[in-house]
C-alpha cells in the first residue's frame, strides 16, 4: 500500500485577507514540499497541470525535476498531464528527463483534465476531445515502447522512422491513466493493461469498487496478469494534530475553490454542512487526526482495491507551516499505521 500526496499549485486569494501568492513563491513552496514528503517517507508526490491564472504549474515535469536532486526515494508524478492538448513526444522527452535526474523515479498520469484552458491556448477543437486523447494516447504508448518511432494519425504530423530521446532509466517509464469515475476510461485502462487513477472526490468511496472491477474484468479479459494491476485514487484531505483543528483549517480555503469552480460549472453552495458530511467514515474527504484519516484509508484498501493512495493538500491557498505540518503528520504517523494494518490483513488473505 503506497501512500503520497498530490497537489495543483494553487494560487488563489487567502481567505482571510483576500493577498494572493505570487506564482514564484507558490513554486518553491510545493519543492519544499516534495522534499518533506520524501523525508517523512512517504511514497509518491503528484503535480497537476493547468493553465490558468489561479494555478501556478503549468509544467509538472519542471516542478518535479526541481525536487528530483534533492529527493531520494519518492516517486515523482504528474496529477495529471493533460495529455489531449499536449505533443506526446514532448511529454516523453519531458519525464525521460525527469526519469533520469531522478534516477528512474517518473511516472506519467495521463488524463483529458477536468479543465479546459489548455485546448484553445495550444489550438485544439473541444469537438475532438475525446479523439484526441485516444490518439494522443496511442502515440505516448508507442514511444514508451520503441526507441524509433513510425506513426500517423489525424491531429498531428506523421513521424517516419524516427528516434524520440532521451531514453528513460525505467523501462517502461510507468503510464498511469487518469479518470474521474467515466466508465470507458477505466475499461480503457484495462484493456492497454494500464495502472489506473480515480478521482475520488464526491460521494461514497464505497462506490468506485464496481468500477475497478470493471477495470479488472477488461484487464483479464485482454490478457493482462490482473495481480500485477495497480489502482490509486486522488482524495482531498487534510491532517492536523486533532480532528476539529484540521476540519477547521481545511473548510475556508476548500470552500473558496468549490464556490468559484461551482459558479463557473452550475454547482450547487458549498457550504459547511456539506464539508461535515463528507468528512464523514463513508465521506470523500480525507479530514482528521491521524488515526481518522488512517482507518478512512484503510477502509478504502479493504473496500474498493485501493493500492496506492494519494492525499490532495491544498485545496486552494493555505498556511505553508499548515500544509507541512500535514505532510509531517501523513508520512509519520498515518502511513505507518496504515501500512502495518494492511499487511496484516492481506496476510490473511
């Protein structure tokens, strides 16, 4: 059982004094963080991409290679690449990159992106959403696979025998895909014998356990050695030294995101009572002391097939002393508890 973080590098005004970070400082902050996680021991740190004005990482890649040389053993992940409006051969090159200054550390999450900035800004056609992606998807595989690469497809020139490097220290370089609960995403998934991603972040988690087994079906059913599969999901959270601390101290900054992306998407209010509902056993929201937050993830293992969990912290701009002291807490105190209850439970298996 892996457990990690992810993060989108928010920059959004704070809550109380309406200041807003600057990109710059934003950035350093999230290598402070990665390399605190790694120190706590945790497993793995996911940089989201977007191109917006309230998020500062628009290049993953670039964000991880900074921690990569002061990092040991974590691994380094995008969460996610928005690999429909990117070039697959330049996300390769980007995280073979990584992969190296890492030393075989990378991993790719390629997704579609629950935003949409990037499909006007790099001059693609929201009509070909879903085409792209395949294709894209299509190519990125490929490359992984052979070092010269011939292929054509419709929404980018044809390659013809041609080398894509650096090569990556992992072979393969792990393709994780991304989904948010869309049912052809997780089949997908299954059939390329991908490890896959969910987007845990509404509702019941309990709910996600059809889908990987879905997922798992498409995998068996193709060929893949289903025990080999991994699945992670991407909740948000939060960890403080006490329950009502961190319910605190997460609800201003979680609430300000919801509301704004709520305007935007024809959300409903976000309001405490909902927060408090989903902080709940059953609830999406990872939000406690360590032992809460511990026994959620454990819940999520035992329930839905969880392997590898990654706790999204931020949501929206909070205290850095806040987010490292979470990250502290996850990597020193809920992950160990985790970890050993899950090895004694799979033992029993």
């Amino acid at each position: 059982m892996e457990i990690g973080l992810s993060t989108f590098v928010e920059t959004t005004p704070d809550v109380q004094t309406g200041e807003v970070i600057s990109h710059a400082q934003r950035l350093r902050e999230v290598v402070e963080e990665i390399v605190l996680a790694d120190q706590v021991g945790l497993d793995v740190f996911g940089v989201g991409e977007h191109h917006r004005k309230d998020y500062a990482a628009s290049s993953p890649a670039i964000v991880l290679a900074a921690a990569a040389s002061q990092t040991k053993r974590i691994r380094l992940t995008s969460a996610v690449t928005v690999l429909s409006s990117a070039d697959p051969v330049r996300v390769f090159q980007d995280f073979a990159t990584l992969d190296a200054i890492s030393n075989g550390r990378a991993e790719i999450m390629a997704g579609r992106g629950s935003f949409i900035e990037s499909f006007p800004l790099f001059g693609y056609d929201l009509q070909d959403y879903d085409e792209l992606f395949d294709e894209k998807l299509e190519l990125l595989l490929k490359i992984r696979t052979s070092e010269k690469v011939t292929w054509r497809g419709g929404h980018r020139p044809a390659i013809q025998n041609l080398g894509v490097y650096p090569r990556p220290v992992q072979d393969p370089l792990p393709v994780w895909i991304g989904s948010g609960g869309n049912t052809q995403s997780a089949i997908r998934a299954g059939l390329l014998g991908l490890p896959l991603v969910l987007a845990i972040i509404g509702g019941r988690p309990v709910q996600f356990a059809p889908l990987v087994e879905l997922y798992k079906r498409a995998a068996a059913q193709a060929g893949h050695d289903v025990s080999k599969l991994t699945v992670a999901s991407h909740s948000h959270g939060f960890v403080a030294e006490d329950t009502q601390t961190a319910a605190d101290k997460f609800f201003p900054s979680t609430q300000q995101v919801m509301n704004v992306l709520g305007k935007e998407r024809g959300w409903v209010h976000y309001d405490r009572s909902t927060f408090d509902a989903a902080r709940s056993f059953e609830g999406a929201l990872y939000v406690g002391d360590p032992e809460t937050v511990a026994q959620k993830i454990i819940h999520l293992r035992k329930q839905v097939g969880i392997t590898r969990f990654m706790l999204h912290v931020p949501v929206g701009t909070m205290p850095h002393d806040d987010v490292m002291n979470a990250i502290r807490l996850l990597g020193t105190e809920v992950a160990p508890r985790v970890r050993e209850e899950i090895a004694r439970w799979e033992a029993t298996l």
